[in-house]
C-alpha cells in the first residue's frame, strides 16, 4: 500500500499492525505504527484511522502510567468515533 501511494490502505494496515503488536506485548513497536499511522489518516480527515491510531496510543500511555496523555488520546478519539 505504501509502494503504492495509497494512504488509506497504509493508515488501516499500521493501525492492524499497532494493535497486534499491542495485544502481543511489544508496546514500542506498537507505538511505531500508530505513530505513523496518526500523520496519513489526520490530514485526509479519516476520521477512522484517527481515532484507531489515537485509541492505541491512548492505550499504551495509559498502560505506561501516562494518564494524562492516555486522556487526551483516548478523549479525542472518542469523539471522532462517535
């Protein structure tokens, strides 16, 4: 997807990608991939792929005892989910 310059498909394959790594415990690389998942889908307005990218990085802040930034993150997805 990323050879192919189609950003959708990338941003939905980093967030797959991100919440693999979250559920099999190597939250860095799961950070990697939301991390670069948030700047393709933000931009084009995907809203989906935001908050995806957003909830999972909430998720590992919050996992990491960053309540504050785990807020944020999770809060902002939140809206743009509903």
């Amino acid at each position: 997807a990323r050879a192919a310059g189609d950003d959708w498909r990338t941003t939905y394959s980093l967030n797959l990608l991100a919440a693999g790594r979250l559920q099999s415990g190597t939250p860095a690389l799961a950070r990697t991939a939301a991390t670069e998942a948030l700047p393709l889908a933000r931009p084009r307005g995907d809203r989906w792929g935001t908050a995806l990218a957003l909830a999972t990085l909430g998720n590992l802040s919050a996992a990491t005892g960053d309540l504050d930034d785990a807020e944020h993150d999770l809060s902002e997805s939140l809206v743009l989910q509903r």
